[in-house]
C-alpha cells in the first residue's frame, strides 16, 4: 500500500520528510517546499500527508494538507475504495468491467449503463465533436492491435490494421439521451477511455477529497493531476513538465492552484521501426499510431477535460489544437518534432515559466 511512517500506517508526514511525491509517467511534481524556504518542521503549518496504492496499470498518490491527521486517514482510505470501484467500471483490461461487457451486450440492443460510465461515454461523445473527430473512445479493437505488436516492436500489419480501424469509430455509437441507454451500430466495436478515464477518475477523487474538507490537495495519476488551494505560505502547487525524449530538461516549471493540469505523449511508450517513432496515440483516420516525438500538456478546471484535449493535441494539427483549447478557455502546451527540431507551441496564457 502506501509509505509506512511512525505517525500513520500507510502515510508519510510530507512536512518531516519533505515532499516526496511519486514521478508520473507525463509529469514530474518535485519536492518543491524544501527549495521554497520554508520551515519543513514550521508548527503553524497543517501536517502534509501522501499516500500512494497501486491501480489502473499504475500508481495513485494523494497529498493534503490539514490537521485533523483522522479525518485523512478517513478519507485517503475511502477515496482509494472509490478509485477501485471506478477501476472495475472503466477499465478495458479488465473482462469483467462493465466497459467489457458492454461493448459484447449493446450491439445486441439499448443497454442502460451505470452513472459513472454514463458520464464517460457523454464527455467522449462532447470530445469526439470538440476535436474534429480526432478524439475517439471507441478505438478498442485498434488500440488492442498496436498493444500486441508493440510489445513485439513491431508495427503492425496494414491489413488488419485496416480490419481493426472498421471495427472502431464514434459514429457506430449510439446514445439515446433521454432513456440514458447505449447502443453499439458494428458488434465489433470496443471501448477504450484511456485518453479521458483517469482525467474523471481524478476529477471524482478531487471532490471527494475537496468535500470531506481537504481543500489543499492534489490527487496524481501517472502524472495527470488536480490540485486544490496552495500549501501554506505558498501561491501554488509547483510542477515540473516532463520533456518529449528521455534525458531532456523539463519544457517548462509553472504553478497552479485550483486546476487541472494533463499531458499526452510518447515519452515512454511508442515503437520504432525503420527510423520511423509510433506513438501509443491512435490516429482515428489512419488507424496508425501518431508520429513523435511528440508531447501536449493542457490546463483546464477540471481534469476530464485536460485528459481529453491533451490526447487530441496529439493528433490535431498544432494550431487547430490550440484554436480549440482557446475557445473553450483551456490553455495548452504543444510540441512535436519539426525538421530534427522541437516546435513548442501554446496558447497565449499558458502559465509562465517559472525561473
């Protein structure tokens, strides 16, 4: 499970031992309060705690600030219960998560779902016609197929890459809004929400924590973050952007309070054949995987939707994304290869570098 500590089992006081968050495959959060000349043993400063606990393929960390180290221990507990059950309803790996079964039911006929998938699958259909088409949670046979091959780092074949591309595509989803029911158009066609799944995960974490009065937190998945109000004596939580290649400086140190903060890319998971690098993120159109190196990060007031515009920053030509993240009032970072070079990218407002 999490850290041991004398203090609490499974927790760690973030004050006595600095802030020791776990580095995230797209962003990397450092231990920040010690740099920031703050006292790390200042009794006028609520006690930090983390916990971290395996799910969804990786690692959960939770950080709050507060006083009353019971109420935590509550809350941590019960919001990792809640990102298991979510697990067990999202998950595309999993055959028996309700996403499985119903992309083998609803072809069969209208199925009703439960409130967390419902939710989902509207934010995929609202993303689907946010980028253009380029974002697009129904590419399950697709991404299964790149899945297997990559583990072989091989690309695959263009035949069933083809087959697999037929078996995918929002328009072959059918959501009935009023009876809130699913009906899937191509028997084949399977769900996969990795790129917007832990963005609601961590939305539904954030206001549990926020709610039960863990205002000043931040919930991290694999490097997709939420954060709440600014740790005392501080105007934001501070984070580092991870780069597009291994080994590289970070793009950018920026602080947030209050937002969400996402990042899409290839840094660790692609394949490369003949010169050539495949991300992980599926072109809808092409069926093949997004050429890098290649890297979005996207700010937003909900992770949901910095999930969704992150992975579709990947796809979309770089303006085009950033025309969208700016009409919505999300800010954006880009960048991509260009010419042997690094092209970075944002809309106006991105949030500053920090020196």
């Amino acid at each position: 499970m999490g850290v041991m500590s004398s203090r609490l089992p499974s927790y760690t006081n973030l004050i006595q031992l600095s802030l020791r968050y776990w580095l995230g495959v797209c962003l990397v959060v450092g231990p920040w309060l010690a740099l920031a000349g703050e006292s790390e043993t200042d009794a006028a400063n609520p006690s930090g705690y983390e916990y971290e606990f395996a799910a969804l393929g990786t690692r959960v960390s939770l950080q709050a600030f507060h006083a009353d180290e019971g109420l935590v221990e509550r809350t941590f507990l019960e919001a990792e219960q809640r990102v298991r059950e979510l697990e067990s309803i999202l998950s595309d790996y999993r055959a028996d998560s309700e996403t499985r079964q119903l992309s083998e039911l609803a072809s069969q006929k209208p199925v009703s779902v439960s409130a967390p998938l419902w939710s989902v699958l509207l934010q995929s259909e609202k993303w689907y016609q946010l980028s253009d088409g380029a974002f697009d949670s129904s590419l399950g046979s697709l991404t299964k197929l790149w899945r297997r091959y990559r583990r072989r780092q091989q690309v695959p074949p263009q035949d069933l890459v083809q087959q697999a591309l037929a078996q995918s595509g929002w328009s072959h989803v059918q959501l009935d809004h009023t009876a809130r029911t699913v009906h899937l158009a191509n028997d084949k066609v399977q769900f996969d929400f990795g790129g917007i799944g832990k963005g609601f995960i961590i939305d539904e974490v954030f206001q549990l924590l926020h709610g039960r009065g863990l205002t000043c937190c931040m919930v991290n998945i694999s490097g997709n973050l939420r954060v709440g109000e600014a740790p005392a004596g501080r105007t934001g939580w501070r984070i580092e952007i991870a780069p597009a290649k291994p080994g590289a400086p970070a793009l950018r140190r920026i602080e947030l309070r209050q937002q969400a903060i996402a990042t899409s890319g290839d840094l660790w998971q692609y394949v490369e054949v003949n010169g050539v690098r495949y991300s992980h993120i599926l072109n809808p159109q092409t069926g093949m995987g997004v050429p890098g190196p290649i890297t979005a990060t996207a700010v937003a007031g909900n992770a949901t939707d910095a999930d969704a515009i992150a992975t579709a920053a990947c796809i979309l030509n770089s303006k085009r994304a950033l025309e969208i993240a700016g009409k919505l009032g999300i800010e954006l970072l880009v960048a991509k290869a260009a010419e042997n070079e690094l092209e970075v990218l944002t809309t106006a407002k991105f949030p500053a570098a920090l020196p």
